[in-house]
C-alpha cells in the first residue's frame, strides 16, 4: 500500500512538472529540464545509498562527475600555455631557460593562443584571459607572466 502511494505521488509530482515545463519558453525549458534531470538523477542516487543498494563510493564517484567536467575544461583551456611553458624548461643543457633569450613572433602568437593577423582587440583580450590565470599575485608563475606581456607588446608594437 505504501509503495502504491509512493509511485502515485510520484506520478502526480511528474505530472505537474511536465505541464510546468510545457508553459515554459523553449530557450527556458531546456535549462529547467536539465536542473529537473540532474536533481532527479541526485535523489535517486541518495535514494539508493539511503536503502543499502549502492555503495557510498560509486555515489561519491557520481558526484564528483560535475567537478572533474569543469577541471577537464580549465585544463583543456591552458594546454597551449602548458606546452609552451615546457618546451622553455625543456633545454638539452637541463639549465633552466635564459631570461635574455628573444621572443619570436611565431611563439608570440603560440603562446597567445592566436592566429597570425587577428585583431589588436583579440590580442588584448587573450592576454587579460591568460594573464589572469598565471599572475604571480594569485599565485602564478613570474617567467610566463613576463612571456606573455612581452608577447602581447610583440605583436600589438607590430600589428596593432
């Protein structure tokens, strides 16, 4: 009897959230219906972690599925200046790259995350997005910091 309740008020709560959905713009209704999916998907795993069914680690891995989505994300979006901090720290000699060495306009545009002939707005806004990720005051790297203002000053001294 009570699981017959539970599926009814169940089936009267979808009910009511479907014709909610329905009233809904379209450029709304997808958002809606992903928060809806996503709470629904979390009560149900709680669900199952609360009656013994599932085991409190593969909740965990579940819930930490949101979180390593947008870490794959931050770290897809400094690859390129991931790449071109380890090819500077990456000499023969194993010393450490000389800060006197000339920046070319090729790695300039590399480091940038640009194409040759963009914008002088285009170059400003790559090195404030980069710029903000490595500035030693929030505990960045001083070398890349530099790297990328000389960069910037690179190519906005000749294309901008």
């Amino acid at each position: 009897m009570a699981r017959l309740f539970l599926l009814l008020a169940l089936g009267l709560l979808a009910y009511v959230g479907w014709q909610y959905l329905q009233q809904q713009p379209p450029e709304k209704r997808r958002k809606n219906l992903l928060r809806v999916g996503f709470f629904a998907l979390l009560g149900l795993v709680l669900l199952l972690v609360a009656t013994g069914r599932v085991h409190w680690i593969a909740a965990a891995i579940a819930a930490a599925l949101p979180v390593l989505k947008g870490l794959l994300g931050f770290l897809l979006r400094t690859l390129p200046l991931l790449q071109v901090w380890h090819k500077k720290h990456d000499t023969p000699s194993g010393q450490p790259p000389s800060q006197d060495r000339i920046l070319t306009e090729h790695e300039a545009w590399q480091l940038l995350g640009l194409k040759p002939g963009a914008s002088r707005e285009d170059i400003i806004q790559a090195h404030k997005r980069l710029i903000q990720k490595v500035h030693p005051d929030r505990g960045g790297n001083d070398y890349l910091a530099s790297q990328l203002n000389t960069a910037r000053d690179l190519l906005l001294k000749r294309h901008g």
